[in-house]
C-alpha cells in the first residue's frame, strides 16, 4: 500500500525502457524451497545457455542456499538471514545498495508479497514475477506479471516467465552433465544400492510416511536374498526416523544393509552417493527432483501435493509415482490451515488394505 502510489508516479514520469531483453545482469529471487529450485533449474540452466556471458545472481535464504551452489549455475548466491523479523530486514536491506544497478529482476517466489517488494526496491529497470488469483496489488510493482496457476504444473510456471526472454529448457542429460561438474565422484558400490529420501523441510511434514509405512513398503518390494544396500539421505533430524526404519526392517532381511548418511554428509557428497544408485524411494522433496535428474529409477509417494505439478515429463526415465487423489488433496500451497489437521490421511490410505497395488501410478 505505502509502495505502490510512489512507484507508479515514478514509471509515469521516468518512462524506462521496460522492453524484455536481458543485458548484463539478471537476479533471480528464490528464498525458499531447494526442490523449487530444483524445478526451476531446466529453465535457469536455459538461460544459461541463451546468454552465456549473463551475470546471473541469486538471492536466497541460509536454508535454500546449499541446494543453490549445487547447482553450479549462478555467478554470485546471497543469502538473507530469515531466522527473525529485524534480522530479515537488515540482511536484506544490506543488499539493496549492491543490486541497485541490477538490470532485471526475476521473482520466482509465487507466494511471497515480500520478495516482489525485495524487487521492486532494487529499483531495477524490469522486475518480472508471478501472480495468482489477484494481480491488483502486484500491478505497477512488477513490470511484467505472469499467471501462476497453483493447480497447474510448477515447472510449466518456471518455463513461462523465462519464455519471453526467448529461453528454453535445458534437456534432462544437459542438466545431468551440468551438476556432475559440481560433484566428487565416488566408488562405485559393490551392493545394489537404493537411495532412501524419506524427510522434508519443515513447510508440510504432511508429505512425510511413518516408520511403520516405509517398513510396509519395503518388506513388499526388498528381495530378501539379495545384497543390497539402503543409504539413508536428509538432514540430522532425519536420522532418527531412519534408525526406526533400519531396526524394523533389519532383523527380517539379513542381507539388507542399512547406511545412515543423514546429516553426516554435506549436500554435494549426499548427491554424490545418489548419482552412485541404481534407485531412489522417497517423498515428494528435493532429493527426488535430484535423482530424476540423474536419470535413477525413482518411486515417490504423494499425497498434501499432486504428482502432476511437480514432475516434468522426461522421456525414457524409469518412475513410480503413487498417488490417490482424495476431495482435500492436494492441499499444501493451497491453503493456510490444512484441512487434515495434520493428519494424513492421503498417505495413511496409499497404504490401506494393499492398495498400492491399484492405485493410481504415474511411469
């Protein structure tokens, strides 16, 4: 309210040139969400590929970061300290001096009003970004806006705002070759090994299975005499839940071994144990856009979010997504409060009564 009569009595008296071109700089605001950027990284690696002498620059929250030097794509990374209100507001506006001569600016947070207002204060000469079912107060704040349709395909969203700069998406092997220039590469294990993504972030621990329903899952899918080798991947929360998992499953499959890598591995090192897969399990989360990348053989269970709008179509990948669509699902980027309370019932029914086996499958 305060920023938008000032700024549009600045673009009628300025009269900048607002044309979509990108010159010498672009800074792409992304806070939140290292599966996000994941999503999005076809498109900015296509942006790469466009304009190879861009200056491209990043600004992101502490969390998200990690996921955005593995990436191995952006020139400069920023990180906002979002761990408190006058903490967020003096990181930020120490960068504003520095982005001031940015010439465009790309918002890729949909559901922040904060990052549009990020933009707009760098006073660049374009500042692109999304809005949903009403554009009114984002109108004259950005200079281009764009549909997001939070019932639509995310990756598609990411694809429109960077098509007018004439970008297309990077293919599933140019983004392969790209990451593994970041990556160490590691022995090869001697077990068949399956990559285990069973944690998330904190925004909808919904998405999360039960240690009882992983033991479900694997007891119908492990072959019991065959060697193979479950590497656990997440954070050092996530570690806890894994042990539960180990102990329940370990004493009926001897010749299962279980390995613990969460929070014991960096994220580069934790990719370079999921590039040395034969599969990956896990949750709708950023390691599992990860292992599609790496072209693994990937089951996911979906449930607060649907399928469709995360997994961007790559032809020959090998993939189980289960998924039963129910009246609340999906749920998360929908609605404040969910409706189950915390209560997930659209993963608990994926595993009622042997369901996964007629469930509704995307391969």
């Amino acid at each position: 309210m305060l920023l938008k009569p000032a700024t549009n009595l600045l673009g009628i008296i300025s009269q900048r040139d607002h044309s979509l071109v990108l010159k010498k700089d672009v800074t792409i605001l992304k806070p939140l969400g290292g599966g996000s950027l994941a999503i999005a990284f076809p498109s900015i690696l296509g942006v790469r590929k466009k304009y190879p002498d861009l200056h491209i620059r990043l600004v992101t929250t502490k969390r998200t970061a990690p996921f955005a030097r593995s990436l191995n794509i952006f020139d400069e990374i920023h990180e906002i300290d979002d761990s408190g209100i006058v903490r967020l507001v003096l990181s930020s506006l120490s960068y504003f001096s520095r982005f001031h001569s940015t010439d465009t600016v790309i918002d890729l947070e949909a559901y922040s009003n904060l990052s549009m207002a990020f933009a707009l204060l760098t006073c660049a000469r374009n500042r692109v970004g999304f809005y949903q079912e009403n554009a009114f107060w984002r109108r004259g704040i950005a200079t281009h806006l764009f549909y997001f349709n939070r019932y639509g395909a995310t990756f598609e969203m990411y694809d429109k705002i960077f098509e007018p700069f004439m970008v297309s998406p990077a293919s599933r092997e140019e983004c392969c070759e790209h990451l593994l220039k970041g990556i160490p590469e590691i022995e090869l294990p001697v077990k068949y090994r399956i990559s285990i993504g069973h944690g998330c972030s904190n925004l909808s621990q919904e998405r999360m299975l039960s240690e009882e329903e992983w033991e479900q899952f694997f007891l119908s899918r492990l072959d019991p005499d065959r060697d193979t080798e479950i590497a656990f991947l997440g954070v050092e929360k996530d570690s806890v839940m894994a042990a539960k998992i180990s102990q329940r499953v370990s004493a009926k499959m001897p010749k299962v071994a279980f390995l613990d890598f969460c929070g014991k591995t960096s994220l580069t090192d934790s990719l370079a144990i999921l590039k040395s897969s034969d599969e990956f399990w896990g949750i709708d989360s950023s390691l599992l856009h990860y292992a599609r990348l790496f072209n693994l053989k990937t089951v996911s269970f979906w449930g607060p979010t649907d399928p469709d709008t995360r997994l961007r179509k790559f032809p020959g990948l090998q993939e189980e997504a289960f998924y039963q669509k129910i009246p609340c699902s999906p749920c998360v980027h929908i609605t404040e409060k969910l409706p189950c309370g915390g209560d997930n019932i659209c993963i608990r029914r994926l595993f009622e009564d042997n369901k996964l086996d007629w469930i509704d499958m995307i391969t």
